[in-house]
C-alpha cells in the first residue's frame, strides 16, 4: 500500500487539472515498482481556505503526503519522494512559471498497531489477469 494524499489550493486549478494530478501522481508511484497496483490509493483534497506565505492570492501550494506500511529503506522512501515530486513539477511547470508556488512530498510510514485494514483488491486484480 502507499495512500497518496494530494492537498492543494483551490487556485492551483486555473492551471492544473486535479484528475491529470491524480493519474499522473498514480502511474509515477506505480513506475517505481515499490507497490503492488492493488495496494495504490491516490486522493485530492481541495482546499478553499488557505495563506500561502506572503498572503498574495495568486500564491499556491500543492502538497503530497504518501503514507505507506513499515519496512522500506531509506533509499526506497528517498527514491519514490524524489520521483514524486519530480512528476508533480513537470504537472505544475506552467505555474511555478506564473505564480508563487510551494510544492512538497512527504512520506510517513504507518503504525501497524495502530492499522487495521480489508479489501478484496489484489484478489480482484488477480481474478482479471487470469480471465484475460
């Protein structure tokens, strides 16, 4: 699993699109080979109510939270920070150009004491690999 947490200001979509965000933040966590698709969950909040440093109303923020189960290494949460970000420029190229903008990925690992889960997706994913 990683749960992806998009949260950004509601300005940020007079140049971004929230659904391209989202597939591309997706398809780059999946690109790194860290997680098994049916393990992926990616989100946006939209956030209305914001001050961005200054308090300029053109000033923006996106920022992602990736929470994931313990046990990667350093280098691995490095890595997949890194190619995260790297994805979420190349979306948000046009406003940093135009505006102030503060971008950030962080990754938490998850308490497993504190986690309980159930889902039925890796054996649907299965169950539609084996049928094609």
């Amino acid at each position: 699993m990683p749960h992806v947490i998009v949260e950004y200001s509601a300005n940020l979509e007079e140049d971004v699109s929230p659904r391209d965000l989202i597939d591309r933040v997706h398809a780059t966590i999946l690109e790194t080979g860290v997680y098994p698709i049916g393990g992926v969950r990616v989100r946006a909040e939209r956030r209305d109510l914001y001050k961005v440093a200054d308090g300029d109303p053109m000033n923006a923020f996106c920022a992602i939270l990736i929470r994931m189960g313990r046990g990667r290494d350093e280098e691995t949460r490095t890595r997949v920070s890194k190619a995260v970000l790297a994805t979420l420029a190349d979306v948000t190229a046009g406003a940093f150009a135009r505006r102030g903008l503060s971008l950030s990925v962080e990754i938490q690992e998850i308490d497993e004491a504190g986690a309980t889960r159930k889902n039925n997706l890796h054996e649907r994913l299965k169950g539609r690999a084996g049928a094609a």
